[in-house]
C-alpha cells in the first residue's frame, strides 16, 4: 500500500531577507498621510478639514497610482 507524504514544505522566512513591494509601501502612505494631518491640525491653527483634504488627495493619489498608473500584474518582464 502506497502512502502518500503529507508533511507541507516549510520555508523559512526571515526578517531580513524581506523586502516591502511598491504595494506594501502605497497602503503604508494612505495612513501615514492621514496621520500626519492628525498632528498636522493639532500643531497648527489651520482647520482640520484642509489636512483631511490633503491626507484624502495624497490617499488618492496611491490608489490611483497603484490601480492604474503601476498596476498589479502577473508577470512583469523584468
């Protein structure tokens, strides 16, 4: 009777051989804009509405970069 070996292949992952894609570093922008205005209209008199304005148009501009300017695709051929 043959038996088949069902122990999964494991690899090892370690810290420094990860490196953040393009992607990674869009979705940590969207919040750090965000962020910033936080601090940004706590440190300053200008109202929070213009850095929420400016956290939602740089927020924007990383999805819209990472949807369509650099979208995600198979194969890139590099």
């Amino acid at each position: 009777m043959a038996t088949r070996d069902r122990t999964r292949p494991t690899r090892e992952h370690s810290i420094a051989d990860r490196r953040l894609s393009r992607y990674d570093l869009l979705l940590l922008v969207i919040p750090a804009a965000f962020l910033l205005a936080l601090v940004g209209s706590t440190v300053s008199s200008i109202p929070t509405s213009a850095f929420v304005a400016g956290a939602s148009i740089v927020g924007g501009l990383a999805v819209a970069d990472g949807l369509f300017v650099n979208p995600p695709g198979r194969s890139r051929g590099r």
